[in-house]
C-alpha cells in the first residue's frame, strides 16, 4: 500500500545533530506501533535503547508497523506537522524504511524526505447530511448492491463523461497510484508529476474508457445517477460514507505531512520499478 501525495517536495539531511545518542536529547523522538506483536515488540526494543516521549512533544516520529499503519499514523498526527520516519513491522512497507533498532539516530540525521499533501473529500448524501474526509490514498467511489454504478464525472465544472456505468471510479494521488489505484489498472504516477489519476474500477461504458491523468490542482466532482435504485456509497481511506448523491474531490494544499526515509530506500526509485513489475 502507498499512499497519497500532489507535489512532492524533496528534503535531504531533515534532521541534524550530533553522531551519538546524544542526539536524542536535542531531537526528540516518539515511538508509536500498530498492534501485532511484531510492531509492539519493535517498540519495546527500541524504547529500552533510546529517550523518547510523547509525540506531542516530539521533534520526530517513528512509526513501526505496515503500510497501513503508517497510513493511520500520517491522519492521526497530521495536524502536529512533525515528521514521520517508518520501519517495517508489516508485510509489504512500501512507505516503510528497513527495521534495524542500532544506528537509529544516525539515519534520522541522513534521512531524506517528501511532502504529501492529502486529497479533501466532500460528499453530500441523500438524507442531507455533508461529510468531509481527507486521504492521502485515495478518494473512491463504488456500489453499494448488486447494481452497476452510474456516475456522471465532470472536471473544473465541465461534464467529462455523461454517463459511466462501472463499479465505482477513484482519484488517487502520486504516491496513492500504487494501491488500490494500481489494482483497478489505474496508471502508476512517479511522485513529483504534479497530477492526479482518475481512474475507473470494472467499467462497462464507457466500453474502452480507462481513465485520465489530470493535473493536481484539479476539481473532481461524481454525481451519481439513479442513486435510489443503484446506491453508491464513497470512501476517503479509511473514512467510509454511505449512499451518495455527488462528491466533490480537490488537493488540500493548505494540509502537509512529511514522510522521512532512508536515502537508499528511495521511494521514486520504488514506484518507477513497480512500472515494470511482472
């Protein structure tokens, strides 16, 4: 799993001190992990070896767990603006740096980083409720019974497609491109691109319509058609909405979070290899 970005910005050497644990004391650091004991027992490691506190009062946090945790860890501490540096405790880590408990400090030093800058959604349902959700994958749409989805797709306030009969459709970010993006034959976006991918899952009609590449600063609204006899319910991450009448899906510039990782774990390289994955 990926996740999301628009523009992103790449910092080298983020983090800079001394070349002991000494450090720690100038840099605070908090340790969070998800809850397989895996990820737990990584903490407990590296809480015996290092000072760390709250991630409040942290300068840096170590997120310990898969890529679906460090997904919950950038939501949850988003409006803290510290960076998160990962180690992989899960299966894939595609965000994740290699978990090695010595020498922590000095690859926090080292540590290169990205901006990502989440989608906002803003979906309005049939009992007249609005909800707003953010995401950093993914924003999706997709039905909710046994009948294909109608949704009329329109951008920068200009109707696109009439009319898409599918199981849903998504926009993703950058990063997002590499999860369930990538799984509907969505295209792969090398981060940095400044664009957002468009794509639809299980399309009918259009018959060979496969998505569209739009720049990031555009607006994506999905209006869904006949949405009393085909509900369609829609999905920020992991925020879900149920039955949906239009969603309206644009980059959040005003919102960061800053991914630190190892310089040879370098994330473009990684999605320019997963374009020629077999």
């Amino acid at each position: 799993m990926a996740i999301e970005s628009g523009l992103v910005k790449v910092r080298p050497l983020l983090i800079a001190g001394c070349q002991d644990h000494s450090m720690s004391a100038k840099k605070k650091i908090a340790f969070v992990a998800g809850k397989s004991p895996s990820a737990q027992g990584a903490r407990d490691i590296l809480c015996r070896i290092y000072p760390h506190v709250d991630p409040q009062e942290a300068d840096v946090i170590v997120a310990l767990g898969g890529d679906g945790f460090m997904l919950r860890a950038l939501h949850r501490y988003l409006r803290l603006k510290k960076p998160v540096y990962g180690m992989n405790r899960g299966s894939v880590g595609f965000l994740m740096n290699e978990f090695r408990p010595d020498g922590l400090i000095e690859r926090l030093e080292q540590a290169a980083s990205i901006d990502l800058h989440p989608l906002r959604m803003e979906a309005f349902c049939n009992n007249g409720e609005r909800h707003h959700a953010l995401a950093f994958n993914e924003v999706s749409l997709f039905r909710e019974t046994g009948q294909a989805a109608h949704i009329r797709v329109s951008i920068d306030g200009v109707v696109r497609l009439e009319e898409m009969v599918c199981d849903g459709v998504l926009v993703a970010t950058t990063a997002g491109s590499t999860a369930y993006n990538m799984s509907a034959y969505g295209p792969i976006l090398p981060l940095g691109t400044n664009v957002l991918a468009l794509t639809a899952v299980s399309p009918y009609r259009p018959r060979r319509w496969r998505g569209a590449i739009l720049p990031r600063q555009a607006a994506v609204e999905m209006e869904v058609l006949d949405a009393e006899k085909r509900p369609v319910g829609a999905s920020a991450d992991s925020t879900e909405i149920r039955n949906v009448l239009r969603v309206k899906v644009f980059e959040d510039r005003s919102l960061w979070s800053r991914l630190l990782y190892d310089p040879e774990h370098n994330l473009e390289e990684r999605i320019l290899r997963e374009q020629f994955a077999h």
